[in-house]
C-alpha cells in the first residue's frame, strides 16, 4: 500500500475523521497516527526540545540521549492514548456515542481494528517506549530508573484510576512538566538534576494541563454520568471555565518574575505576542458551553469545543515560549 505522506501531515495537525473505507485505504503509519491521536503528540515534543534546550544553555549536551529521550516521551504519549481508548472501551465507557467516540476515531469502538490488531499497535509503541527508558536507565544513575518508573506508572495508570478520582489533570502537571521538560534535561546534561528547570517545566506544563481541563469541561456531564470524577466534575463548569483563564494568566506571571529574578533572560518575554490570542481563545470560556453546536462553529469540530480553544492557545503560546528558549540559549551562549 503507497505511502500517503500528505495524510500524515494532516494527522500530526488535527484527528481526522474516517470512514471504514477510508481507513481500510490508509498505510500503516497513518492507521499508527489516527490511532494514537498524533495531532496532540506536539505538546510532548516541545517539552523533550525545552529539556534539550536548557540543557544546551548549560553547556553539555548529549546527543545520543536526547534524541532517545525524545523518541521516548513523544512513544510514551501515544502509548498513552491508546491504553486510554483501550480502557475505556473495555470498560464500556465508549459505548452508546460517547463523547469520545463522537470527535474522532476511536478505532476499537468503531470496529476499525479487531482487539488483535490494537493490542498490537499497543505492544509495540509501548515496548519501544520501555526500550528507550530502559537503556537511559542502564546507562544513567539510579535517579533516571526511578524517573522512568514515576513516568511508566503514570503511562499505566492515568486513564484508570487517576482520571476518576480528580487526579489526571495534576498528573499532567507533574508529567509535562517535571518529568518530560526536567527528566530530558537530567539525561541530557549529563545526569545532572536543575530546580530552576524544574520550576520552569512546572509552569509550562500548565499549558497542557489547561487542554486537559477544556477537554474535561466539554465531556463534565458525560463524565459524571458514567461516575468519572475529573476536577470539572469535582469543581463544577463555572469554576473549571475560570480556572482555565487563571492558569493562563499565572503563566505569564510566573515567567515575568523568573525573567526579574535572572533565571530567565528577556526573549522569553516573547510569550507576551501570545496576549491577544489569549483574549480571542479566552473569551469563550467566560459563557457556559453550548449545548449544541453555535451557528458559527465548524461542523468538522464539534462536540470539541472547550478544548479546541485550549489546544490552539496552548500550541501558540507554548511555540512563542520555545522561540524564546531558543533566544536565551543564544543569549545565555554569547554572555549577553
């Protein structure tokens, strides 16, 4: 079967919807990215670069572990994904239209792969993850074992039952940031461990956790139907709305000061382009989510709503944050 390489572009970019026939047309790579919601996997990506970056700015950089680092976490996250789907349809939760089963393919749930071919594309994303993790383990000191257990148990245990008892989005918290941002830069700098990194991953990862929360907004009634108690359901719409555009907000604080106080340098402040669209992704939140689709809203898109607004904001202020990491490398290099 041909290579449809312009699929894969479309699939690293959104989750694209496809008929059986459509999917029985598809490559195995392209089965691979709608099947791992790839379109998301970029949020992990900009995390291992961060790593990678901070690390460079402290003068060493291991090639060989970033790049493993890297292959690694971005496996991990799509192993992720389809342990979450797998999960959830063997619990039953996808069943009857579930929001889920409504904004893309949830391939097991629609009959696009036997549970065969799925346990599959599992074993294999998730051995090659382990793989990874395993050989910075073997060749790194006891503290990068202990890293890639934290990650694995997460990996295994976030969908069930961390997500149904209010603790996935602050597991997203300490994954994206800590983990994934201070974990690359322990393997990459030579196994050397940064608080300063690690309080910058942290308010990166608040980003990532906010796409979680809009998510977890739009799905709030679904959820608690079926007894999944994310912390929208915990802490009801209005709060959770709020509380996206708080962590927003606190971003930008937090960077400000860490750029005030030296630990970062002025180009980060590049985040601050990312204002306006904050306003134009923001203001949605403010009103209750519609119950059905506004006039004015892609058909393609719905019932994703909440956190389409999230993702969008997130992907530009976390690319604005990341050229701006570029630049305090480049400062941080030439002693400016």
């Amino acid at each position: 079967m041909a290579l449809n390489i312009a699929f894969w572009g479309k699939a690293l970019q959104t989750i694209p919807r496809v008929t059986k026939e459509e999917w029985l047309n598809l490559d195995v790579i392209s089965r691979w990215l709608v099947s791992t919601r790839s379109g998301v996997l970029i949020m992990t990506a900009i995390s291992a670069i961060l790593g990678g970056l901070f690390a460079f700015a402290d003068g060493t950089f291991n090639t060989g572990n970033f790049v493993v680092a890297f292959f690694g976490l971005v496996l991990a996250h799509a192993s992720n994904n389809l342990l979450n789907d797998w999960t959830d349809h063997r619990r039953g939760v996808d069943k009857d239209n579930y929001f889920r089963a409504e904004y893309g393919p949830q391939v097991l749930e629609h009959g696009l792969m036997s549970g065969r071919q799925f346990t599959g594309y599992v074993l294999v994303t998730l051995l090659l993850a382990m793989a990874a993790g395993a050989y910075l383990a073997i060749t790194g000191p006891l503290t990068t074992l202990y890293l890639g257990l934290a990650g694995l148990f997460f990996l295994l245990f976030y969908t069930w039952p961390l997500k149904y008892i209010g603790l996935g989005e602050p597991t997203v918290v300490l994954v994206w940031g800590p983990l994934m941002i201070g974990g690359t830069y322990f393997v990459t700098s030579g196994f050397h461990w940064s608080w300063d990194v690690t309080w910058i991953a942290a308010v990166y990862a608040i980003g990532p956790t906010s796409v979680i929360f809009g998510k977890h907004i739009d799905k709030l009634k679904e959820d608690r139907g079926k007894k999944i108690y994310t912390l929208p359901v915990i802490l009801g719409e209005t709060l959770s709305r709020y509380g996206v555009i708080a962590m927003w907000l606190f971003q930008y604080v937090a960077y400000i000061y860490l750029v005030i106080n030296g630990t970062l340098t002025w180009p980060v402040l590049l985040i601050l382009l990312a204002l306006p669209y904050l306003w134009k992704k923001g203001r949605p939140f403010l009103k209750k989510r519609p119950d059905s689709k506004p006039d004015h809203y892609e058909a393609e898109a719905w019932p994703l709503y909440f956190v389409r607004y999230a993702f969008e904001y997130n992907k530009r202020f976390s690319l604005l944050f990341l050229l701006g990491v570029i630049l305090h490398v480049v400062l941080t290099k030439i002693g400016g």
